[in-house]
C-alpha cells in the first residue's frame, strides 16, 4: 500500500523554482546561531510534496513545510546553521526531496568562521563531521 502511494507520488510530479539556491553568510563568529530562509514557488501543475530536507551535518538545521504546496503558490525552507567551534571557510548543504524531477534539489551556505570569537555560549559539540 506504501508502495503503490510512493508510486502514485512520483507519477505527480511538479517543478520548484528557489529564489535562490546558495548563500554566503559572509564572516561570522563561532558560537553564534545564522538563520536563512530561502523561499520557493511551486511552479508545475501538481501540489509539491516535500518528503525530506536534510543538512549536510549537525550544524545545519533545517525546517519545511509538511503540508503539499499548491500549483503557483509559495513555501519557504528555514536554516539555522550553528558552526560551534568550527574555523575559516565552511560550505555546507541542505538536500531538499520532493516529488519533482530530479527528486533532489540541493541548497548550499557558506561562511568564514573567525576562531576563538563568539558569545558566552556553551560550545556545541558537532557528532559524525
């Protein structure tokens, strides 16, 4: 039954048009927390169904709409990227699946990482990088 819904998903598939696909937070701090939202327009003729959005790491946190978005209408694709302790240049990526073709579409941020700055937070220890 599972199956045959997957199916039944993948046969309707619909275009995502991101406002844009990549976003450099320029310098930051370590210790700090850098939201971006990157918004899309469903932009086939079936309501997008996003099944997953994952980042690249711990880091990097995303949040998307569970809920099918309409033909013509507009969703937006949160991320908090939190670098801890970690230095100089970073690029990371959130992996989007959704019923389009192809059924991933991927968003990248980078930053530079100045060491030793940030708040007084704690510093956040980072699993599997």
């Amino acid at each position: 039954d599972r199956r045959q819904r997957q199916m039944c998903i993948r046969d309707r598939s619909t275009t995502v048009q991101f406002a844009e696909m990549e976003h450099n937070f320029g310098d930051i701090e370590q210790n700090t927390t850098n939201p971006k939202t990157f918004t899309f327009t469903n932009t086939g003729s079936e309501p997008l169904i996003i099944s997953d959005a994952k980042g690249s790491c711990g880091c990097t946190v995303p949040e998307y709409p569970k809920q099918p978005i309409q033909p013509g209408e507009s969703g937006e694709i949160k991320v908090v990227y939190s670098p801890g302790t970690q230095v100089n240049a970073q690029t990371k990526t959130v992996t989007i699946t959704a019923n389009t073709e192809p059924s991933t579409t991927v968003l990248r941020i980078t930053a530079n990482v100045a060491p030793g700055a940030g708040g007084d937070e704690a510093p956040q220890i980072q699993v599997g990088q």
